[in-house]
C-alpha cells in the first residue's frame, strides 16, 4: 500500500517551481490548499539546475521547496531529475548523445537523448540518484520515488553495438546459435564472429515501411534489439533503484509508463517498481474502451495491485494533432476511470502552466491567468474535496475478474516486424476488438502476460497469438484440460520465441489443443470482404456476419466446426471452430469479425460460463468497475455520455459514497457523471 504515510487518494502532480520566481511558490501553496493538492512531483528534469558542473552539486533550491511543502501539508513525489542530461555533459563526454535510426549523431537538445549504454549516462544517473537518496532520506516530506521519466527511445551507436554483442552472448552462448535462430543463412548472412553483427536500422537491415511502420529483412536480428533496447533502457533505471534503496529501502520507488507503450517490455519492467504508474493522455475522440484497456493493462503488470495514476492533464494536451479541451465533468469522469480501474492517484501534468517552450500551452491546474476564478481550477478543486471525503475507503482495494486478455510485448514486436500477411494487422487494436465486447458487456476483464497464472479465470483469450513461447502451450493445455475456456483467432501460433515458424502446419504448437490446421492464409485488401455464416444449430440471432482483413483456410482435426465462410473459393471452410480438451474448450476464430460478431458472441460465451455482467443492464457509453477490499465491494457506474442515461442495478443495492444517497433498482445518471456506490451485502 503505497498511501500508508498519507492514507487517502493523492492528489497532485508534477510541479516545476524551478521554472518561476520565488514570490510564486507561496501564491503556488496558497492555491494548493484550495484545491486540495497533497501530493507534488518534483525535480523532474532539474538535473542542470541540481548539477551545473561535473564537480558541483547544488540542492538548495530544493532543500527550501521541501521545506515549504512539507510545512503546508504537501508530501513530495520525488525525481531524480535523470530524464534529459545537462549541456555540459553532452560537451564534455559526447558518448552520452544517442545515434539515431538513420546513423546520425544526435547533437544537444530535446530530452531522453541519452544513450541507454553510454558509460557516462549511467555512472552520472547513478550518482545523482544517489545524492538525491543521502541528502532527503529523512525528510518527512518524502513518500515516493520518481525515477527519470517516460524512458523511451533507441539508440544505434557504437556502444550499443558492443552491448547488443554482449546481450546475445549471454543469451544464445554462440556465434553458431546465433545463426541458427536467426535462420543467418538466408541471403548469406552467416555471422563467423561477434563485431560482425551490428544494429539494425536503416544503414544494415530495416528501414520504415508502410504508414511509417518499422520493416526488417531479418526479423530475428530487429526482434532481439528490441529486447535489447528495453533491457538496456530497464538497466538505466535499476542502477538508479540500487542508489535509492541503499539508502531509502522503506521509501518505494516507480517511473511512469505509458500504457501500450510499444518500445519497452513492460512485464519485464514492472518486476522492478515497486508500485507501477504511468501516465494517461486520450485524445478527445478516443474510445473509452481503449483508455479502459490501458488502465486494466497498466493494473496486470503486477498482478491486480493498484497502480498510480502519476501523469493526466487537467484540460487540454499541447502535442496531439488537435488538443482539445476537456468538456466539463470529463476531468473528474476520466479521473474516476483510472480509481475504477485500480488507481489509488490521481496527478496532474502540471498544477502550474509553464510560460515557455513547447509545453506552455499543456494544461495546468493554475493556467496562466494564475489566479484560482477558472473553470479548470473549479473542477480539480471539486475534484479535491470529493477525494479527501473519500478518505481510505477505496485505498489497496482489487479489481477482480473471471475473464482475461493475453498482452505480450515480443509476439507485438514480432507480429508488426514480419513481412506479410498485411500491413493492416495492428497488434493493439486486435486485442482491443475483442476487450471493448467485453467492456460494452459490462463484464470485468484483466490484461496480463503470457506468463500470468491462469487458473483464476473461466475465460482466457489471446487473439493474434503469432509467437507461442517455451512452455506456453503447455500451460494453455493445462489450463484448458482443467476446465477453462480459451479463444485464439488467425495468425496464431506460427511461430516460436525466435520468429522462427514452426513446421508441420499452423498453428503450430496450439494445434493439438485447437483441434484444426492451417494450410493457407488469405489477406484481403480494404475494399474486399467474406462472411462468417453460422450453423444452425448456433442459435445465433443473426445468420452471418462480415469478416475480412485476414481469413485462415482451416480443416477440422476433431474440433466442431461452429461456422464457416460465406464466399470466395474457400466458402464452406471453417470460419469459427471449438475444440473440446480435457474438461474445457478451446476456440478458433478463423478471420477478423466485424465488431457485432464479437458483441454478441462473447457475452453469450461468458453467460455459458457462468461470468455475469456487472449490472443488469446499462446504456451505451456506460462504463462499470468494481474494486472489493475486506469483503466490501465497490460499484463504479460512470456514464461517459453528455446527456442523461439510465443503468439497472437488478438485485444489487447500496449507498452511494459521494452523495451519501441509497441506490437501487433503475437509476439514472446525469452526462459525465458518475456514482461509486457501496454495494450491500
């Protein structure tokens, strides 16, 4: 429980008081108060101010901002100040500037334009995050650690290379192993030694493809890069940890992720915070859906525990195409969403709106007007109050589900790599097809990792699961067998851990389980379409419905064939298949279904599973959540439309936390508005 030493939701955000004159920060508390901030990062991207020089290091500022929020309530959230290097380093020490896709050498500027492998970089990190650990570790203020942030970005330069060398030593032991699982000798590119191999970008085997996404000749090479990059990124911020824990070992530490974030193995990092947060930026048109994925993702990291909102901006975003503002109730609504979904924060990007540079015009809780009479600070101030009155009552509580999505970071990397079968297959947005039928269904889902425990969930689907990892299928088998249900769709198991196919006829290691083969895949272009037709026997409401993208030209090996394709030389063959294993099922969507296949037929499927929705009914643009903590549940009904929509509780019943009001039966709920009610026992 990360709020033991302040036990409420906090709430605040990333501060800069660096960036202003002092008079502001007592205007800054002032205002704090009104709002109800208890919780400020800092220190964020000061390490030029924390260190001007190689010799010198200067906290002072520091020392008095602490001072100050500490004597006015306010506990700190913590940076290390290591996101973006000071110039005098990227003089003095060149090896700290990345090299970026294309072989050029990056000059000063920007942030996160640090080499992950530049031996300055870490030794200097490092040794800032230990100065920042000797000077604070009593300070009372202090409550977490915010290591760096947003790591992200690769990097292609000498040192990299030599790493890269050293990871695939430690990983395959030889040369010879290496071509081998690289399959080098296609186009002759037998390695005999290690300096032979090089990064891959655009002067050796990638370059960007189609719509800007990366292609490779060789996806076995850009894959283990990947990997590379996100343990040598990962590396960066573990040398930090060790500094921070040598002398704070109580205070927990974290750096902000950013949901399906695509350059960083997230299940690997998230072994190493010790609460996970990350940073939520939808646009104005994103689906509710989505953003609720990327919650319940950012929650599955570490097995359901609740997670920090650290990053959310409390009106409009400065780098999005078109940057919206928020429509009243949308902050505290959205805000709401991540508690739901198992925040125990609620943080701004920023409480004071910068005057300069490209993130002045990112919203702030005190815009520039800088006085307390906007409707912006309005909101977070009533946002503020209902928090504090919430109190502990929904801290270290757990979202639980019966239903989980399989998220794997290599088999995303290596779907996206390879050559073919189209360029219109997008990893995220398959896996996102299938959550939003679940979530307009109001039934409760986790996104976890292939490497998650299964055996709590009646439901398991992992659609595109292309790469299928030692052991996996084993574990599939055995989850099945004893009595779970599995979905997987086209483009699965094809290939292992390598990018290697998998002979003897797709889908390869899953086939057993499926109970089916593949002997061809069909890509479809934008304008073309199949239909799926269901058997009599389904009793479907609907006969067919469309598919496209991708269709599989699958033959039964056992499994019952539950539909098949409308048209095209492959109409009669299998489009939707289930194979009974064990005490189980396992099924084979064979295409991509248009969205009503999939909202009609994943409730019917929960319903046969006994998994039942989380209200009775509600209307379209309803979101629920529940969270239960000591044998107490918590139902979250928001309702995301601008106009009044109804929700039908069914036998449930309960108070209203908010309102202090009774609720039960039919209830409606103003637009943007919400109710996080009590649920009786």
């Amino acid at each position: 429980m990360i709020n033991s030493n302040k036990p409420k939701i906090w709430y605040g955000g990333d501060y800069n008081p660096d960036q202003w004159e002092k008079p502001v920060w007592d205007e800054d508390l002032r205002m704090f108060k009104l709002a109800g901030i208890d919780v400020a990062t800092l220190n964020v991207f000061a390490w030029a101010n924390n260190q001007p020089n190689e010799e010198t290091y200067e906290f002072g500022w520091l020392d008095e901002v602490m001072d100050k929020l500490h004597g006015d309530g306010v506990g700190v959230c913590l940076a290390t100040s290591t996101a973006a290097h000071p110039a005098w380093m990227a003089k003095k020490y060149p090896d700290v500037l990345r090299v970026d896709f294309d072989g050029r050498k990056r000059k000063f500027g920007g942030r996160h334009n640090s080499c992950s492998n530049s031996p300055t970089y870490r030794k200097y990190s490092a040794l800032m995050a230990e100065k920042l650990a000797e000077r604070y570790k009593n300070h009372p203020a202090l409550l977490i650690w915010h290591v760096s942030n947003e790591y992200s970005g690769y990097c292609y330069c000498d040192n990299c290379a030599d790493g890269f060398r050293v990871w695939l030593q430690e990983r395959y032991g030889s040369i010879e192993t290496v071509n081998r699982v690289w399959n080098a000798s296609f186009w002759g590119h037998t390695f005999y030694d290690w300096d032979e191999i090089v990064p891959p970008n655009s002067l050796s085997e990638e370059w960007r493809g189609w719509n800007g996404r990366t292609a490779t000749n060789f996806q076995g090479i850009s894959l283990d890069y990947c990997r590379f990059q996100s343990d040598s990124l990962l590396e960066c911020y573990k040398l930090e940890y060790a500094a921070l824990k040598k002398h704070t070992p109580d205070i927990p530490v974290t750096t902000n992720l950013m949901g399906a974030f695509k350059e960083l193995d997230y299940h690997k990092w998230a072994k190493h915070l010790d609460v996970v947060s990350w940073d939520n930026y939808p646009s104005l048109d994103t689906p509710h859906s989505y953003t609720a994925m990327m919650h319940d993702l950012m929650r599955g990291l570490k097995e359901g525990q609740p997670f920090m909102l650290m990053e959310q901006t409390p009106s409009q975003q400065n780098w999005q195409p078109y940057n919206s503002l928020k429509r009243p109730g949308v902050m505290r609504l959205w805000s709401y969403q991540a508690v739901a979904r198992g925040a125990d924060t609620v943080m701004f990007f920023q409480l004071r709106r910068s005057i300069g540079a490209c993130e002045k015009y990112h919203g702030a809780v005190i815009e520039h007007v800088g006085h307390e009479n906007t409707r912006v600070f309005r909101e977070c101030a009533e946002l503020g109050s209902e928090l504090y009155k919430l109190s502990d009552s929904l801290l270290d509580s757990r979202v639980k589900a019966k239903v989980a999505i399989l998220f794997d970071w290599d088999n995303w990397w290596a779907v996206e790599l390879s050559s073919g079968p189209t360029i219109a297959l997008k990893y995220v947005e398959e896996l996102h097809k299938y959550y939003d039928s679940l979530y307009r269904a109001n039934i409760a889902v986790d996104v976890i990792g292939v490497d998650a425990d299964l055996s709590g969930y009646d439901l398991v689907l992992a659609p595109v699961m292309y790469m299928v990892k030692p052991g996996v299928a084993e574990r599939l088998e055995r989850y099945v067998e004893n009595g779970g249900s599995f979905i997987t769709t086209y483009f699965s198991g094809i290939v292992n851990e390598n990018d290697i196919v998998t002979l003897g006829g797709y889908p390869g290691e899953l086939r057993k389980l499926l109970g089916i083969w593949s002997e061809e895949i069909d890509a479809l272009l934008p304008t073309q379409s199949n239909q799926i037709v269901m058997n009599s026997s389904a009793g479907w409401l609907k006969e067919s419905y469309g598919c496209g993208m991708l269709c599989d030209l699958i033959h039964s090996e056992g499994a019952e064939v539950v539909a098949a394709y409308g048209e095209d030389f492959y109409k009669g063959m299998p489009a939707l298949t289930v194979n009974r294993f064990g005490a189980g099922n396992a099924w084979y969507v064979a295409t991509s279904p248009e969205a009503g296949f999939l909202q009609e037929w994943l409730p019917k499927l929960c319903a046969s599973r006994g998994i039942k929705p989380l209200v009775a009914s509600a209307s379209v643009g309803i979101e629920t959540s529940v969270r239960e903590k000591d044998g107490v549940s918590y139902l979250f009904v928001l309702n995301h439309n601008a106009e009044v929509s109804e929700v039908s509780l069914g036998e449930q019943s309960g108070v209203d936390l908010l309102t202090d009001k009774s609720l039960s039966g039919n209830i409606e709920l103003p637009g943007r508005d919400l109710r996080i009610i009590k649920l009786d026992a």
